[in-house]
C-alpha cells in the first residue's frame, strides 16, 4: 500500500510539473492544448471510493491552477470528469466485471476498452475546461474545434504515456 501511494506521489508531480512546465508552452495556431495531466484520474485504481476520487480530482486541478493562474477552471473540470468516471466505468463494464484495485490500461482491460474509457472523459474534460474558459456560446464552433484538436493530441499522449508505464512495469 505504501509503495502505491509513493508513486502516486511521483507520478502526480510529474505530471504536474511536465504539464505546467512543458506542455502549457504548446500551443498549434491556439487550437491545440494538450492536457496529460488528467492520465492521474484516468489511472486511479477502479474501486476508488468516490470521495477520494473527487478529493484527488480536486487537488489536482486546483495544483495546476496554481501553477498556471488560470482560477479554478481546471480545477472545475478535473472534479467534473471525476465526478463522470463512475457512470463512464458503469458503461463500460465488461461482462464478468471488474477486479478489486484493478487499474484502468490497455493491459488488464483491452485497447479497445482502454480508448472508449479514455476518449470519454477526456472529451467531457475538454468540453468542460474550454467551455469555461471561453464562458459564452457565440465561439461554439471555434470552441468545438479547439476541443477536438485538443482530445486528438491529448488520447495521442495518454497512449504513448500508458506505452511507458508499462514499459516500466515489466522492468520491474
């Protein structure tokens, strides 16, 4: 249990740190923002109680505001797709169900259940984090398309992120 919460630590400053610091900086023509700082929601073990789920969601959304002083938007919509993550798992529920403390990759579940879990939440977060931060309907269109290009590069990182963990699993 130790050992799970310490690289829950390593991995939530990483990812904050490669966020703030690397990934805010990339920006195509203002369209494309990638936000691989969601994979730490995305990767929390399946029988995370939902308090702690929204708990986290909240901590790490309101760390990466602070570091980027964007005032609560991102922790808005890292609570909301936390909020979201059990009724996307109860859609996606496999027929036998899940493991206790199973955790969510393309190992233990499938590259099929794996993107349909993932491209669901990030497209709510997107949808959620731009809409709040345009906070108006006359952009829909630029919003719609800036959220789409954003998802695209975002599911394009959480793939190549899930590669290397596993990757360092099998190392181990």
């Amino acid at each position: 249990m130790g050992k799970f919460i310490l690289s829950g630590i390593i991995q939530f400053v990483f990812l904050i740190v490669i966020q703030a610091l690397v990934l805010n900086n990339i920006q195509f023509s203002g369209y494309v923002n990638p936000y691989l700082y969601i994979v730490f929601i995305l990767w929390l073990p399946l029988s995370t109680p939902k308090a702690l789920l929204l708990f986290l969601a909240f901590v790490l959304g309101l760390t990466l505001d602070v570091f980027t002083n964007t005032i609560g938007m991102h922790t808005s919509a890292t609570v909301f797709m936390a909020f979201c993550r059990p009724y996307v798992l109860q859609t996606l529920v496999p027929r036998d169900g899940y493991e206790i403390n199973q955790t969510p990759g393309i190992k233990d579940l499938g590259l099929k259940w794996f993107a349909a879990y993932a491209a669901m939440l990030t497209l709510l977060h997107h949808l959620f984090l731009f809409f709040v931060e345009v906070f108006r309907f006359t952009d829909f269109y630029d919003t719609i398309i800036r959220v789409v290009y954003s998802w695209v590069f975002t599911m394009i990182l959480i793939f190549i992120a899930q590669y290397f963990r596993y990757n360092a699993e099998e190392r181990r």
